[in-house]
C-alpha cells in the first residue's frame, strides 16, 4: 500500500520537484528521502547506496546495496523521467550479482541475463499453465505476444508496486496499454530477461465463434476486470483504480449487459423516432452526426444494484454481487434527445408523458431490453439527455452501445439503453420487464412471497453516494508508516453536486473533511462525481481501523449510516456509509 524507499544524497527537493512528472502507474505512494550529502557527492564518493523497498504485497521488506554503477543508473533514471529507467538499472546490477557461475545451472524455466544476452528457450505452454501461476507462492506468469515470462523475482522492483498483479496469469498487452509508459525499448528489454518460453501454436490462434451460442460473438474484455456473470457479461475494475482517474478509461468501465452484445453495421443502422404527436422517420448514423448540433457532457452512470454485495452480507437478495466498482464517470459526445424529437414534429403542448427506448439486444424470443424516462426530463433545457455516439472521445465500443446509447444524466443506468434502435414517445411508460418488473425498492419487510412491483415506481434519480476506493477492505498498513491516505468517490443522482466527504478513522467517533476534486458543473446540472481524498496522521497504538467515509450534497441529503434499514430482496439503492477495516502491522523495529 506504501512504499518507502532511504537513499544516501541530498535529493530531496529534486525528487519532489520530478514526482509529478514521473506519475508512473498513478498509483498511491509515499517517498522519504532521508539526506546526508549533496547530490554530486552521493553520486562520486559513495561506495553504496541502500535502498530499502517495502512493497505493497504483503509488505515484505528487502534491501539492496549498489555501487557508484547502480545509483548512477538511479540518477539517469530519475533525469529521464521514467521509474522504469530507475527500475531497469536496479534490476541489472541484482541479476549481475545473481547470474550463475556456469551454463549449466540454467533448465528450460530460468533464463539468465548475461550482459544483454539472453538465453532463451524452447519452452511451450498453454494459457492454462500461465493462469495457474498468479500468485507469488505459485510464481507469477505473463505472457507478451506469443511469450511467455516468469516475473516472480521482478515483482518487488516494479514501480507501480502490486499493480502487476493484475495481470498475473495472463497477457499483459491490456494493462500495457493502459500505462504508456511501458512503450519503450529499456521496458522491453527488461521483459525479455524473464522470458521462459513460447505459448502453443494452438493458443497463439485466436479462438474461434461459437455460432450456435447466442454469446458466442461477443467482444474482447479487459482482464483486470471482476466477472460478476459470463453469459450477459457483467463485470467491474478492482475498486482501487476508480480513485486514479477522473475520467473512467474505457476498457475498465463498468460493463452491465441483461442479453447478448449484438453486432451491429453502422452503415445499415437504422434509428426510428415515433409515437404521440410524431411523423414517424428513421435516421441514419450519418444523419445524427451532421444533421444536428453536437453537445458533450461529463456524466456518471451507476447500477442500482452498486455496493450490492454489502447487502447480500445482510441478507441474501437476488441480483449480480456487484462490489463498490460499478460506476464510472465519462465525457459522453453526441446529440439532444429534444432536438431529435423536435425534429420528429413533437408539438410543445404535448400530452405525451414518458419517452420509451428499445435496444438492439434481444433475448431468444426477439424480445429487445428497453426502459423509459418522463417527457419532462427528455426535453428540459437542462436535462442533457443525449443520444450519444461517443465516449471519452471514441467511438462507443460494443459493451458500451455501438453505434447509438440513451445518456440520461443524474438518472440509474438501466435507463440508458444501450445499441438504441428505438424512441417511442407516448401517455404510458415502458412496459418492458426492466421497467415495470424490476429496478425497483422496497421495504425490508417485504420478500418475494409479498412482493408487488406494480405498488413502487421505476427508480430514476439515484440518492447520494460515496464509497472507499483505497485502501481497500482487510489491506495491511506498516506501523513505521507516519500517515494514511484514504481515496474514494462521491455522486448523488438529479444534477445535485457534492460539497462535502466526511471521514472517519475510528469507526464514526471524529471526522475529517476531505479534499474533492473534479470539474466546475452548473448548479442543477452536476452530472458528474467527484473524486476525494484524505491524508491523515495514523493513530500510534492502534492494530485495527475503521475507516468510513460519507458524503452530502447542496440540498443536504446524507447516506444513512448502515445496510439494514435500506435493504430491499432485490439489493438496490445501496448508499450506506462505505467501511473499509485494515490491520497495522507491528513496527518492524
């Protein structure tokens, strides 16, 4: 969780002034430079310097000693810019002292770094042997194209610490592409020294289409995602990389699908507008993209079912075990639902009350998900419903809706219908089952012998919400360590803005005000969440903590501060006070 790291030299000013820009795995970390000499100095008349590296996994401790060679490559890597470069001279100077003193030492799972010689081999596995070695007692495994790596020994000296965990047991191309980082020749080169062997000819091929499974066609997702179910695909990132980025990226947005991902040609897509008061017409792609005026929005969008699983530790309810990972924020670009519908000839005296979407998804009856919002928010000036087309400045992939999705800001995500193929504006609201037989809350007396879904509106507007993103629940601290940083969210649904996180380290009793970060937004119109973040003086004494946080917004709603008053059989509208409990490792003095 923290990594400290003690070096011989006045540096301390010039790491601080390089930090920032170094911003590699933007990952939390804490560096105390302790300085006894000036940089020149460190650098000639030193014999060695100690680096003492206490990595996030498990808070194992190591120390290095490295001559003049070893922390010149630390400085080299400091003015380049990159914790890689750091990294690869460190790495260097420990496989020279560890190198075997004959070829004969090596077998077809070591492979050692002999100058820049590599000793390959003739290795092959399948990625069923790779995904068997994700943890460090089972040695830790990637592969890299058609490669595969033993990395074990390299996981202590990586710069973004555990994050390379991720990718355990698997490619690492995904992750890479997250991090540019990594795009660079010395970072390939250290790669390359861990290389064990060649994944099989039959794995290096990729997998054929299952034609007569309705899934069989469904698109690539990110690996660091957590399954929630395979067959509709529904998943959400680790919670720690929520807090790292104000703009959710793509790949690891939250991926909340009911039926089979169609596959969709934009060039036949059809868009039809109907219903009360309309001419019915359809619209091309094309004619959405040139025909009316485009807007862009920041927008959060968050399941109903979000922080399910606390429920489920209540009491069991039916629904997908979400964590506290399905939400993201997003720049959505596209056109307003109201200039399509005004386009459409809707008259403003209208007497039509909900405007429907149906998707392109369909279950094995041909019937398509749909959902249905009020006429009020699809045409108010500040309403912001768009049919958008773009997402963080792509094209929306499939998962996301490709090529048309309902955005409707400060509103649950199951109203935002994804591959749209459908507007119907009309007197009633969507009688799809998602509508009227689901996403709805009720009290926690009432159980599916009780249950009727006709007494309880659809939910729309989502309540206030904030959640811990790190550290994460039963992490470990060092007690050498000074401080903690807690990092999370906060959102509240209906364009209302968040104007305070409070936290506590004990369970409740005090609290401390954190620092929110995120963009200006006009009042009524603060779609999007903002992040938050707390440094504090850890408590001296204590093995166990409590941390809590929770959040209000300017019309002053607060979360209720546990599960139980708010649990509902179908474990929806999760907002309690978010608990985090993390144990504090003994001085290791």
């Amino acid at each position: 969780m923290t990594r400290r790291v003690e070096l011989s030299g006045a540096v301390m000013s010039f790491l601080h002034c390089t930090r920032s820009a170094l911003n590699i795995w933007q990952m939390q970390s804490r560096v105390r430079i302790e300085t006894s000499a000036r940089l020149l100095q460190a650098c000639s008349g030193c014999g060695f310097v100690r680096w003492k590296n206490t990595a996030a996994n498990g808070g194992r401790s190591m120390d290095y000693q490295f001559s003049n060679t070893g922390w010149r490559q630390l400085v080299v890597g400091v003015l380049a810019g990159t914790g890689a470069v750091l990294v690869y001279g460190l790495h260097r100077q420990q496989v020279q002292q560890a190198e075997p003193k004959n070829t004969t030492e090596l077998t077809s799972q070591t492979v050692s770094a002999l100058g820049n010689e590599v000793k390959p081999t003739n290795s092959i596995y399948t990625r069923q042997d790779v995904a068997k070695h994700k943890t460090l007692a089972d040695g830790v495994w990637v592969t890299y194209k058609t490669s595969v790596y033993d990395i074990t020994k390299f996981v202590d000296l990586h710069p973004g610490g555990d994050k390379i965990m991720l990718a355990a047991g698997g490619a690492i191309e995904p992750f890479w592409a997250m991090y540019a980082v990594h795009n660079q020749e010395h970072v390939y080169s250290i790669l390359e020294e861990y290389r064990i062997g060649e994944l099989s000819p039959e794995d290096q091929k990729q997998a054929t289409m299952d034609v007569d499974d309705p899934y069989g066609n469904e698109p690539l997702r990110h690996p660091v995602l957590k399954v929630n179910s395979l067959k509709p695909f529904n998943a959400e990132p680790p919670v720690e990389l929520l807090s790292e980025n104000y703009i959710t990226p793509n790949e690891i947005f939250f991926k909340r699908n009911h039926l089979p991902v169609p596959e969709v040609d934009p060039k036949t897509y059809r868009l039809q507008v109907m219903g009360e008061g309309l001419k019915s017409i359809q619209l091309t792609l094309d004619d959405l993209k040139t025909k009316f005026p485009k807007h862009t929005i920041t927008a959060t969008l968050q399941c109903a079912g979000n922080r399910r699983s606390e429920m489920n530790a209540v009491r069991q309810v039916k629904g997908l075990n979400w964590g506290m990972a399905a939400i993201g924020n997003a720049t959505w670009r596209g056109v307003k639902l109201s200039d399509v519908l005004k386009y459409a000839g809707l008259p403003e005296n209208t007497h039509a009350k909900h405007v429907q979407f149906e998707g392109l998804d369909k279950d094995l009856t041909g019937i398509p998900y749909g959902a249905s919002i009020s006429i009020r928010k699809a045409l108010a000036k500040d309403g912001d419903v768009l049919l958008a087309y773009e997402m963080n400045g792509e094209d929306l992939s499939r998962d996301h809706g490709f090529p048309l999705r309902v955005i409707v800001p400060g509103v649950v995500g199951a109203r935002n219908v994804k591959w749209l193929s459908k507007i119907i504006v009309s007197k009633e609201e969507s009688q799809s089952h998602w509508q009227v037989n689901d996403y709805k809350g009720f009290s926690p007396s009432v159980d599916w012998d009780t249950v009727d879904f006709s007494t309880a509106p659809a939910i729309q507007e989502l309540p206030i919400q904030s959640a811990i993103t790190t550290p994460c629940n039963n992490d470990y601290i060092s007690a050498d360590n000074e401080e903690i940083t807690v990092k999370g969210y906060a959102w509240s649904g209906g364009g209302q803005e968040v104007i305070r996180v409070d936290v506590s380290l004990d369970g409740g009793k005090t609290w401390k005000v954190a620092d929110l970060t995120g963009e200006k937004q006009d009042a009524g119109q603060a779609w999007a969440w903002k992040l938050w973040q707390l440094t504090m003086p850890l408590p001296k004494g204590q093995k166990n903590l409590e941390i809590i946080c929770k959040a209000v917004d300017n019309n002053y709603n607060v979360q209720p501060d546990t599960v139980a008053p708010i649990w509902n059989l179908r474990g929806v509208l999760n907002n309690s006070w978010s608990r985090v409990k993390i144990t504090i490792k003994p001085n290791s003095g």
